[in-house]
C-alpha cells in the first residue's frame, strides 16, 4: 500500500513538470500580445501623434516632415523595443504579471486614443498664455470618467470571457487601430499637402539698426495690444500726449484678421486671403505682388524685415531678396530640445487632464529649439530680446533709404513685464501695453539720437486686438499711430475716423508721397462705414470666418456674421 502512494506522488509530480511551459512556450505565448501592445502606444506616442498634429498645423512650424520622421521613428523604434522587453520579461517570469500589465497598457492606451482623438478640441490654445486650470474642470471630470469607463468596460470583459480570450480580442483591437491610424496619417499628408518640402530660411539681425540720412519707412508691430485697453491705459499715462505729439492716433482702426500669420501678410500686401487656400503658398507668395514692396523696390530702398513670421514664406523670392533673410540648409533641430518639446506637445494633447498642465509648449519653443550657424543672429519677436539690442544699439546711417519692419510680442501673453520692460511676478495686461509704449519711446528715441526722426515716417500699430476672455471676434481693434516726414505737433492728435488694415496700401503711398499722418485715409472723423474683417474662431471652426463691422471698432453689438 505505501509503496503504490509513493509511485502515485511520483506519478503526480511527473505530470505537473511536464504540463510547466518553457522558456520558449512562454515567450511565444506572450510574444504576440506584446508586439501588438508596444507597437500601438508607441506608434500612438511617437508616430502619429507628432505627425497628425504636424500635418494639421503645418504652417505654424519651421520645420517639415523630412526633418522630424527620422527623429520620431527613432523615438518609435526605442519605446516600441522598450515596451516589448518589459512585457517579454513579465511573460517569462509570472504569467499573472504579465496580465496585469497587457491588460493595463490596453487600457491606458484607449485612454490615450480617446483624449486625443475626441477631446483635444475642448483644451485652450498653446499661446504662452498663463493657463486657468480652474476654468476646465468639467475636462477633468469627463477625462476621470473615460478612464473609468474604459478600465471597466475592460476588466469586465476579462472576468466574463476569461483572460485568453479577452487577450485574443485585445491584441487584435490594438493592431486594428493603429492600422485606422496608420491610414489616417497618409490621409492627413496628402489633404494638407504634408509631403511638402519646406526651403530653410532664417531671419536673422543683419543691418537691424542701419538706417537711412535721407528718408525712412519705420513700422514697429507690437502685437496684441488692444485699441479698448490701450484708451483706459492712456487715461493713467497723459504723457504719451507730449511724448507721441507728432503722432496721429487713429482710435477706431479695424484689424481685417485676428491672426498674425494673416494680418501682417494683409496689411504689406493688401491681398485677402480664400478660406480654402494654402496657408503656405498664399504666404509665400503674396509678397511678390505687393503695391507697397513694388514702389519701395522702384524707390531703391533697403528692406529689412525683423519678423519671424516671414519663415512661412519659404518659396518666395522678394522675400529672400531682403538683407536679413537667408534660405539654405542652415536650421536643423538640436536634437534634446526637440524631442522633449515634441513629447511635451503629445502629451498635451493626448494624456489625462491632470497631466496636461506638465505639457505647456508653444511654436516659439520649436524656434528656439533649431540649431543652425546663425542661431546667435536669429531675429527672435521677444519684447525683451528686441528691447536689450535696442537700448545697447547705436544706430548707422547710409544714403540709400531705408524701409525696416520690426515686430516684437508686444503685449501678447504671458503678462511678464513692467511699464519699465522689467521683469515681473505680477504683471498684467495693461502693464504689458505700458511696457510696449516704452519700447516705442525708445525707438523714438533712438531715431532722433541719429539724427534721422525727422526724415522717418514712424508706423506705430498692432497686428490685431486682444481679449482677455479669450472671445475670438474681439481680437479687431488694434492701436495704430502714424507720423509723416517732416510732422510735428504740439500734442498727439486722436481721430476716430473709421479706418481699416484693407486701406493701408494708399495709407503707405501718402506717406512716401509726404502727406501727414492725418491725412493718410479717405474716411474722416464721424463718418460711418461697413469694414469687411475675417475672425479666426476656435476651438470650433478653426478657420476664418468673414463678419462686417458696422460701428466702431470693437463694439462686438454691430458686428455682424455673414452668412
């Protein structure tokens, strides 16, 4: 009797050992699962999400998709080979680790696919402003609710079919999507024109404070500073009376866009853009027929152009024919900065709301992220940048007349500066437009020091308004000031004389014709006027959506849509 029990034991003990997998069994059994979990979350991560979101921005980026997909399948390849050996390594130790986290990964990858995929649209813009987290906290809520329903909707799945089978289902839901994905991508190149080659081109700070003995065309573009904000701003400053007495204030200017990449292209150009146009090509090729460019060419003066915004205009040739624009090879990424601000912009956009705000980058980020021979030289619109050359600049004078452009963030977020362009903790929006007004002073200051204000025509404007609830139709009423060569006055004159950014062509040709600054538009003090303008909406449209101003300017009461 003992001696059948100790063969039964035996007996039992040889069929355990025979029914343990292998090292083999066990990675094929996990290798397939695994494939398909790393493959998806990284080709989420680092393929398609930098490429979706590049394909349809294209335009607010230097760089093009021949200069990131080398890098962003790099990044592919390292996570994917990552992610495999952390789940090729748990099926080989302990086949209950490895479902917990397969079953984990599944879920936060579905997450990830639904925050980014549907709920992006609801999150503020990446302006550089300070964000309001508080404002969004139905986001949070309804991202804590996708998370939920989807790890239960998964661990329910798993405990009604068992593990193998929901494994089975998962694997292959997995593959499915990052195939739709895959698709999804070469869709996207195609109807953005995505597989286009963009032309390296540099602004840079070549001749920036060489100016002309004999005449000058000067316009400084402080951008955002609203026409509303900056009358309550003049109310606690009285001196920009006497300091800007030569200068006409035209109070109920009309910006015809919202955006800068659409206003300064309209305003030295005149063009208006088709809403279904390429951005690109419109920006590259406006400026070879601009009314104001054609008679400064005629005229024989030096252009310089200090706005980075002219590096959409790759293929354009007038533009490549200014003194301080280059094209060529010469901007590539630098590497680490690119990839961490590339990440921190997916993650933006696809992690869970509490995680977003680890994520904050900007276009300006990019920029500053290209490494290139002149990267020392580039021309950057950082109000600070622009002030420290300024203040350290003595200014140089040739015969030869000379027309500059200078466009600085003004009084764009974030809300940084003092009205004495000190950095600040606690700034704000009418500190920010004081400290815009001092950089004009300086400015000012600067061309009279040379001996040269006189013979300038001096343009002091925004690009666009600003609002500071975020309301996109009141972002049309920019402050514009403007002296004629040889003008002066005892004080600053305020004309409410309803004028538009579609005027400026004629404005620019009276001025070079020597007409005073109060005698640059056909519309006079308390006329009234319909002005066309385009307002760029988001988060719903994200395009431009034409209006008709009927009153003043940034009265949003007679602003009409068209239908």
């Amino acid at each position: 009797m003992a001696e059948t029990e100790v063969k039964t034991t035996k007996e039992n003990k040889k069929n355990v050992n025979a029914k343990k997998p292998t090292v083999k069994e066990k990675m094929k059994k996990s290798l397939f699962p695994s494939a398909a979990l790393a493959v998806a979350v990284s080709f989420l991560l680092t393929l398609y999400g930098p490429l979706e979101i590049y394909f349809t921005n294209k335009e607010d980026f230097w760089f093009d998709l021949y200069t990131i997909i080398g890098l962003d399948i790099c990044m592919f390849l390292i996570m994917a080979a990552f992610l495999f050996a952390v789940l090729m390594l748990a099926g080989l130790i302990n086949r209950k680790v490895f479902a917990v986290l397969f079953t984990a990964g599944t879920i936060g990858y579905f997450c990830l696919y639904i925050e980014g995929t549907f709920m992006s649209r609801f999150l503020p813009m990446l302006d550089g402003r300070n964000m309001k987290w508080d404002e969004y906290t139905s986001h949070r809520y309804i991202s804590l609710a996708v998370i939920l329903a989807v790890s239960l909707i998964i661990i329910i799945l798993t405990v009604i079919i068992k593990y193998e089978k929901s494994e089975t289902i998962l694997k292959y839901l997995l593959c499915g999507v990052t195939l739709v994905l895959l698709i999804t991508s070469v869709t996207l190149a195609i109807q953005n024109n995505g597989f286009v080659r963009k032309k390296s081109m540099v602004v840079n700070k070549n001749h920036e404070f060489e100016v002309s003995s004999q005449k000058n065309m000067i316009i400084f573009v402080i951008d955002a500073i609203d026409g509303d904000v900056f009358n309550e701003v003049l109310e606690n400053h009285p001196e920009y009376y006497d300091e800007f007495s030569d200068f006409t204030y035209y109070d109920d200017m009309l910006s015809c866009y919202t955006q800068t990449v659409y206003c300064i292209p309209h305003v030295l150009t005149g063009d208006w853009i088709d809403n279904d146009a390429d951005l690109g090509k419109y920006v590259s090729t406006v400026y070879d027929h601009s009314p104001l460019f054609d008679r400064l060419e005629a005229e024989n003066f030096r252009i310089g152009m200090y706005e980075d915004e002219f590096i959409l205009a790759y293929d354009c040739d007038r533009i490549l024919g200014f003194e301080n624009i280059i094209r060529g090879n010469v901007r590539k990424p630098d590497i680490h900065s690119f990839v961490k601000n590339q990440l921190k912009l997916v993650g933006y956009r696809y992690f869970p709301f509490d995680l977003k705000r680890f994520c904050i980058v900007t276009d300006k980020d990019f920029l500053s992220a290209a490494d290139s021979d002149e990267k020392e030289n580039v021309y950057y619109e950082s109000n600070m940048d622009f002030y420290n050359d300024l203040t350290n600049a003595t200014f140089t004078l040739s015969e030869q007349p000379a027309f500059r452009l200078y466009h600085v963030e003004g009084g764009h977020v974030p809300f940084i500066y003092n009205e004495d362009m000190t950095l600040t903790d606690s700034g704000s929006y009418e500190l920010q437009i004081a400290a815009s007004m001092t950089m004009a002073k300086t400015l000012i200051g600067k061309l009279k020091e040379a001996g040269v204000y006189d013979d300038s025509i001096i343009i002091i404007m925004a690009d666009h308004g600003f609002s500071m609830e975020d309301i996109p139709e009141d972002r049309l009423h920019p402050v514009f000031f403007v002296k004629g060569l040889n003008e002066h006055s005892d004080k600053m004159r305020i004309s409410d004389a309803p004028a538009s950014h579609e005027d400026m062509q004629e404005a620019f040709d009276r001025l070079l014709d020597g007409k005073p600054g109060s005698e640059i538009f056909d519309v006079k003090d308390g006329e009234i006027r319909d002005r066309r303008c385009f307002v760029y909406t988001y988060p719903e449209l994200l395009e431009n959506v034409e209006y008709i101003q009927h009153g003043k300017a940034g009265n949003l009461t007679t602003l009409e849509k068209v239908e």
